[in-house]
C-alpha cells in the first residue's frame, strides 16, 4: 500500500510543503497530500466499522477515537488559537463518517493479536483518505493494528474553535507504514515503584505517538517488584512494600492494555548481574551480596550478582525466566546482561570452589549460564534480547536470532552489526531521559550525571541509525527506543521526564531515516511537536512545555536563525 | 532565645550527633536537644493557643498544623517504615497538647502582618519543647510568626506506623531563629503560564521549609500576565489568554494566602529589557520590537525593550510600577535591570532623537530613568531590588537602600559588596533551578542549556553565603533564593523541577552558613532531605525522588564512599 520508496518524497514534504503549525502529524507518515478546504466534523460524526468479524478491542479503539474526537478540543497552536479561522469554516462542508475497512485479503484477528507478533509479521500500514466535499472519509489496512494506527493518525488532524472541530487541510490522503518495525519505551520500574496507573497513562500516550513495544525493565539490585507464582518470596522480600508489587493480574491487565493499543511488552529480569535484592530470598545464590564499598563491586548500591557459575542459580534463573517469559504473549523476553562486575566473583568463594572444582573459567561459566537460560527461553518460543556486552565484553555463544540493545555509546553499533546481531538502538548517548539530571549517589555535590549532558528532543531527533553501518548491515536495525532508568524518577516526574521527548525516536524510527531519505529536520519538526505535546496536555498528561508558549504560537519565531 | 553564638553548636550537632533517619528537622534548628524516649500523640491531642488576642491566620495556621498532624502517616524512612518501634511505643507516654503564647513583652499581630514587616524588623524565632513524660508541650515566640515557624517544626517531627502517630527522640527542646532574613523562591510566570492553583500549593510547600519570600518574576517580554488597573490593555493585549490573566483579586489572594503562611510576596516587574509584549498595547513605547535576527537585540525571542530615554516611557513606568506597587504590603519590589541590549537602541529613532536632542547618554539616560522610577517606589514605601547589572555594568545612581541580586556568578557578590549595596544571592551556577535541561530555542540540537549542568540539591547545598566577603561585608547579605525560569517549565513540571530542590537554600539561609560555624554537610543532610521529600508527597506535593528509594531507606548506604 504504501512502498517504500515513498519514503524519500516524505522527507521532501517534511522539510518543505507542509504548512507550518497546521497539519502537525507525530510521526509525519510515509505520504501525504493535503488541499486547502476547511472541513468541519459533524456533531453527528460516527465511525462506520465494516469489518467483517470485527473484534471487540477494535470497537474499543474506535470508542477511543470518538472520544478523542470530541474532547481533545485543542487549539490550532497559532496566535488566535483558530480565531482567524471563522471565515474559513462559514463556507466549509462538514464530515459525518470514516468507513474503517480491512483489505480483502485479510481476516480481522483482535489488535491485541496483531500486536504481539514477531517483528516483520505485523502489518501496521493503512490508507487514511478525507474527500474536502463532505463524502465519507476512509481508513483501510490490513490489519486492525493498522486500522488502530490510523485512528491515531485521523485524532491528529482535528482542532477546535468555538465550538466547532475541523482541518483546514482537506483533501487529506495519506498512506503509511513505519520504517522501522522496533520503536519502543523503556522504563526500569525497580529503582523506584510505579503504580499500575501510571504505566497504563504512559502506554496510551505511547499509542499516541505509534511507538509499539514497552520494555519493561521491571526488576534490579534495588527491589523485585514482580510476584513470580513459583518463587513468591522474590515479591514478599524485594518488593519495597506489600503495595509497591506487579502482581500477575497486574502484569496481565498490563500486557493486555497496551496489546490493545498495539503495543507489544518486552519484560526483562536483567541477570546475571542487577540481582542483589535475590540475596533477601536466596542469600545462597548472590555473591557480594551488600559488600562495601559498593562502587568496588557495583555500578550501584547495593552490590550484589548472581553466582552464575553455580548449577543451582543456572537451574534456578533459567526457571524463573521461562516461567515469567511463558505467561507472556511478547515473542522476546530480555535476560539483561550489562554492567556484570568481575570483582564481585574473584573472592567469592562459592564461584571459585566452582571454578576451581570444574575447570571453568569465568567467562566459561557465563557462557553456560547464558546457554542455558536462552535455550529454555527459545524452547518457550521466545527470542532472546540482551544488552551489548553479551556480544562485546564477553566470549559467548548466543542464538544467531539473538537481539542486542546497544546502550554504552551509540558508535558500538558498528561493533555489534560486525557480528551479524539484530539491533535495538538504545543509546545513552542520544535516548537515555536521564541523564543530565546531576549525580544521585550521596556525599558527592561535585557528582554530574554519568551521561550528560541532558538529551533534548532535537538531540535525540538527530539520531541517525543507520550511522557507521554498511549497506548490507542495514537491515539488521529493528529500531530502537528511549528509556526512563529510575534513580531520580518516580510517579512524580514520569510525564515531565519522558513526555513529549519520547516522541523523537518514535518519529526517526517510524518516519525515517531511510538510506534514501533526507535526515529529519528539527526545525521542521518542532511546530509538530509542539502540537503532540499541547494535545498530550488536553488529554491530561504532563509532558513539559518545549519552550515559552509565545513560541509554540508562532512557528520558527524562535529558532536561532530566526 | 536564641542567642546565635548557638549556631556553632548547631554545625556539631547537625554533623555528629543527629541519629540518622530519626529526627528530620529540615531546616535544622539553631539549638537542638533530643531524649531517647517514645512518646505517642494522643488522639485527642490538641492545640492550646493561650495567645490574648490571637488573631484569625494564627488559629488557621493551627488548624493546618493538627491536619497535617492526623494526616502526613508518614512512616519513618528505614527498612520496616516503623514496624521495629512498635516495642518502644508499648511503654511510651502519650502527648495530649501543644501550647502556645508569646512572650511577655509581645502582642499579637496577624502572622500576615508580621510576615511584610521589613527584613530585620520581622521575628522568626520560637523556642518549643516537649517533655517525654506526657506533660504538655510548649511553643513560645515573640510573635505570631514565630509561632508559625514552631507549628512548622512541630509537624516535622512527628511519624506514623500502625494507627500512631509519634516521636521516638523525647524529650524534645529547640530554640531556633534564622540566620539569615530572606529566604527566597523565584518564579517566572511569564514564559509559561501558572494557574493560581499552582502558585498557592508552591507557597505551601515554601512554607513547609520556612522559606519567607516569593520573588514573583510576574512579566516578561513573552506575556503580560498582570492585569493592572490603570492600564488594562496590558493584559488584554498582552497576556497569552484571557484566561491566563492574575487579576487584581488573584494577586490579592495570593499576596493574603502567602503572608498567613509566613511569606511576604516580592514581586517584580523586569524593566526596561524583558519587556517586548508591552508593544502590544503601547508600540511607541518599545524599541526593536520583533526585530530579527532576535539574537542581535535580546537574549531571547522576542526583542523588544524599553525607550526609557524618552519621558513618556519614564513617566509611563513609573507609573505602571508604582501602580502595582502600592497595592502590595511588601516593602521590596523589584525593578529588573537584567540583560539590557544596547544594540537595540543603536538604530532606535526615537531614542537616537532624544539623546541627540538632550545631548544624553544611554547610560545617562538609564540613570534618570532608574532614578525617576525608583524615587517615585521609595515614596510608596518601596525599596528598590535590582539584578546585578544595575550595579556593575552601568554607572547608575542608585539609593543606598536599593538591594542587588547577584544571578550571572556567585562571584560578582564580591563586587557588588565592594560597592556596599546588599546581596540577595540567586547565583545561575547554584541557584538556577532551570540549568541543565538542554537548550530550548528552535534549530540548534547541539545546544546545551547556556548554565549546565543541572544544580543539584546537593551543589546547591554547598553554596557559601559569606565566600570572597571581608567580615566587615557580612552584614550586607540577606539571604538567598533558588529560581526557576520557565522557559521549559509550566505547570505540568512545577513540582517536580522545584521540589525538594528549593529546600537546599531554605537550610542554607536559615540554618548557615554563619562565620564561625562549621560548612552544612550533605552527607548529613541527604537523610534529611530525603525526610522532606517523603512528607511532601504524604501531602500531595509531587516532588522527585533524590534516590532509589532502597537508599532513602538506608541513610548513608548509598553515599559514594560508603
């Protein structure tokens, strides 16, 4: 529906022709036309679902739409909010239905099905038409997460003045299809506890914006948030209170709330190191276990690793793993694997006696740990994700289907590309939220941030991520994702830290960069996010306001240049 | 009461002696003793105002404090959150009253009163004790807002676990007075928009902390939220909405609410820079208006500023700002002064006219404007506060009592002394609350914030009031302030950007830094701060976490050396 040689004629229409501060679609989608009639949506707008066996969560998303419609009432973001645009609307005609449709080809399975796919197999494209003389809009796909995608897409193109809901942009026809299949958000709810509500506030602005997969970074040194049914004393002894705890009808309503909005969960127990709070349930199986000082055996307190050498913590991990991975619809399931800290093990002496005793050395036993542990997980149906010094700090064996998340430095990618991995553009460097927010650890007032500076969302736009990779390497970039690590974060600072910074890689890798495409343009993009945020706003989120409101009413007035 | 050769015990007490995590005054108080007995509040415990006269904001004051009393339930910060007390609460006493009075030689004033007298008239202390014998406890204090900052104390002293609420540090005696007379937050409703609701929970939280001054930066080139009486166009044309306007009754509102709470309301009106909008109702009164390139006539877009050498520009401003100025009951106002573009004036005509004509300066000119306008606030009753500019980069004549805050440097307090004005310290590399978060003008990803990094509260923490002054300079310094400029903030990020963070000067001005005591601790702070945050959230606020919160539960766990 929408080839991808498109994709370079997008990034002419990006830089170019759109109309500054009108038509404010996040991700800017693979085609686009536009006339220049007012059209106003009809009081007694509905969406005409023809789809054949249509399934209950499309009904959902549909009811969504429809309220978004109704309630998002945002001002176009120039002076006037709208104002100007009385005389426009006299003349306009107005729209009174979206036909949604599946292509003949396909059978309509629920969003929540599609979503969770294995990459490659989603389909996520559709065809959005809206004729400027009042006939019926269209949206068709062939899938309902395509159809899902669409609704999305036709929220965006609505304002609000004086009571009446309209574009000014008619006739719109737009196909669309995501560059890449990968674009995801990260958030480590272990440092600090979130509650369930604001993980699902934060998948339905992920929706907003088409970002599909929520990595969940639920468990590390600090506590174990996760109520695991074999070992239930993880929970009850490394959850920070009775409260503060994912059960398993939490992560199921989770999972399902976000597969309904197209968005797939990769969980990860990062292991073998960022496992201290085990110690509190099995003391036998971490080794430096609250060892002091900390920074000798940790990155962070409390120092504490798995004793992978051990055949126990090997039989035990694997079974906590798989048994968490099992109940999860996702296709990939992350084992971690960074920041694994060699001290910890060289006066351990359970490790050593097993060393010693078998012959092993430490990166041998690695080797078997992760062997292991990933071949359970494969045997599950899941495909194995790992951060990257799995591949470049360690000699192991991994699964050739083996995914790596790329975190230290944006330039390791070339590395793990030379050794033929699937990535996950993950870099410090242009995603982590964090960072810039100043050292946390105590007694250190001269401590920055490990990863200043702060990244702003025109840094992160500038990410390319196919930088330092050869052609034949390119189609090993799934896509990539920002992540909220959690040491100065909680319920409190979620929206204002993530939002709408979260939305730059949610358009680099929906919308671009393609080999072919001019890179995107952040002055180009800032009117549009300026928009994403304002309507993040209206439907009760809190994401920081980019710069002064004078500047998001008037386009460009405020670039450097200008 | 509190004699302040006190204070250097003070520094031995907060360094040494405090047990971590038990006691979390924040300020700390000058003097300090502590028991090692639980004692319980009763549920009947009241608040027994034995004050001849009291007026009304003493017993509402009193009210919020036995709310807070019944509804903080904040549990200590250690492992356990207070289950480990539970055996010292079997045995303890129970406290059934606070009684409070003034001192002989006072009456009783309303706290809001007292709270707008002038700096150095006003009397903060209190002395407060509390038998662990169950007899009742005490609050004494020359005047009602010495009361106030008792009740403050109070509430911070008190924990919850399982139905009580408690103290474990009996007997309890404190004196305490401020070392300093201004403590100040800064904040800037011009580039974004804060609704009054936002304002008053900010002063609630400033109150909690003891800090005693707002710094109302009301107006800025980007919007004129103020509506004034006799220029209502200035609104009108100039606030972001309609809605987006403080009336004369918000102001009154917020000027009553932050006095009853022992804060007087400092406000500023930046002249003769940071006022473009002002175009927008009077253009004959503005040079350079949106001229571009905005960088060659303003720090920030738009450009606009002032003809104050032209008469009526100095008539109109004396007028606007003596105007808002009398109807406020502080003694200080601001008349800005920063960052003021001579290039704007360079091709001025009306400018250029007018020098030529009179045969003027712009420094001259500047020199009569300030005069006039300044002249005309010290007849109401004003003194002036200007930014640092005023002083060092101009040659002005300026009253002896005009107060200077220092922003560009920390260092140019020193220089400011040298001239013998005093020093309200709001220094950009400790105080600025906005530094660190990247760049916001439009088309320059690379672009960091212009004062990274990010001030943590800890660096704040370790700001010296009395650094490069000779002894015989102290005198000039007043206090301080933390600020936040909302280029990228509004009310979506308010609380979180401002809190805890804003607590660090709160300390610093109240507790130290005198001469002869020793420099405040952040490794002995961090629990502390760690106290304030918790409590924070008990009651609504949404400040961030400073740590994982397995390291607010350890105190010094997670310190770098530890």
């Amino acid at each position: 529906m929408a080839p991808s040689h498109y994709v370079g004629l997008l990034a002419l229409v990006a830089g170019c022709l759109l109309p500054s501060g009108v038509l404010a679609l996040w991700p800017i989608p693979s085609t686009l036309e536009t006339g220049m009639a007012a059209l106003k949506v009809s009081p007694a707008f509905y969406f005409d679902v023809q789809v054949k066996g249509a399934p209950v969560d499309l009904y959902e998303a549909v009811a969504q739409a429809q309220y978004y419609l109704a309630n998002d009432k945002l001002g176009r973001l120039v002076v006037g909010r709208g104002a100007n645009d009385t005389t426009a609307l006299a003349s306009a005609k107005t729209l009174s239905k979206l036909t949604l449709s599946l292509t003949s080809w396909a059978t309509a399975e629920p969003i929540a099905a599609e979503a969770v796919k294995p990459l490659g197999t989603r389909s996520e494209e559709y065809a959005l038409t809206i004729p400027a003389d009042g006939s019926a809009a269209t949206l068709m796909a062939n899938s309902t997460l395509g159809l899902y995608r669409g609704l999305t897409t036709f929220n965006q193109l609505f304002y609000y003045y004086g009571g009446v809901t309209y574009t000014l942009l008619a006739p719109i026809a737009i196909t669309d299809t995501p560059a890449y299949p990968f674009r995801g958000l990260a958030l480590d709810t272990a440092r600090n506890y979130y509650p369930v509500s604001d993980i699902v506030r934060t998948l339905d602005a992920m929706s907003w914006v088409k970002i599909n997969t929520f990595h969940w970074h639920i468990t590390d040194s600090q506590s174990f948030p996760l109520e695991v049914a074999q070992y239930p004393g993880l929970a009850i002894n490394g959850a920070y209170s009775p409260q503060e705890v994912y059960t398993a009808s939490d992560v199921q309503y989770i999972v399902q709330y976000a597969a309904a909005r197209g968005i797939d969960v990769m969980m990860e127990i990062d292991t073998p190191g960022h496992t201290s709070i085990i110690a509190a349930t099995y003391p036998d199986y971490v080794a430096c276990f609250d060892e002091t000082p900390w920074a000798h055996y940790a990155n962070e307190p409390p120092a504490g690793q798995l004793r992978f050498a051990l055949p126990e913590v090997v039989n035990f991990t694997t079974s906590l793993l798989t048994g968490v991975a099992k109940n999860l619809p996702s296709s990939y399931f992350s084992t971690g694997g960074d920041e694994l800290n060699t001290n910890c093990y060289a006066n351990d002496y359970p490790t050593q006696l097993q060393l010693n005793s078998t012959g092993m050395t430490l990166n041998g036993a690695l080797d078997t740990f992760t062997q292991v542990t990933h071949a359970a997980l494969i045997a599950e149906g899941k495909t194995p994700v790992v951060w990257e010094e799995m591949v470049l700090n360690w000699n192991l064996t991994l699964a050739n289907e083996t995914i790596v998340m790329v975190w230290i430095s944006s330039a390791d990618a070339a590395a793990v590309a030379a050794r033929g991995f699937r990535i996950i553009h993950a870099p410090s460097n242009y995603f982590y939220l964090d960072c810039g927010a100043g050292g946390w650890v105590g007694g250190y007032p001269a401590g920055n941030s490990w990863c200043d500076p702060f990244k702003t969302w025109s840094e992160a736009y500038t990410f390319n991520p196919l930088a330092n990779l050869t052609q034949a390497q390119y189609g090993l970039v799934l896509g990539g994702e920002q992540l909220l690590w959690s040491e100065q974060s909680a319920p409190q600072n979620l929206d204002p830290i993530v939002w709408p910074r979260a939305a730059s890689s949610a358009e680099i890798f929906w919308s671009g960069k393609q080999p072919t495409g001019a890179p995107l343009n952040v002055t180009e993009a800032l009117p549009r996010l300026h928009d994403v945020r304002y309507r993040m706003v209206q439907r009760g989120l809190k994401p920081i306001p980019l710069q002064p409101h004078w500047c998001a009413l008037r386009p460009d007035a405020c670039d450097l240049t200008a």
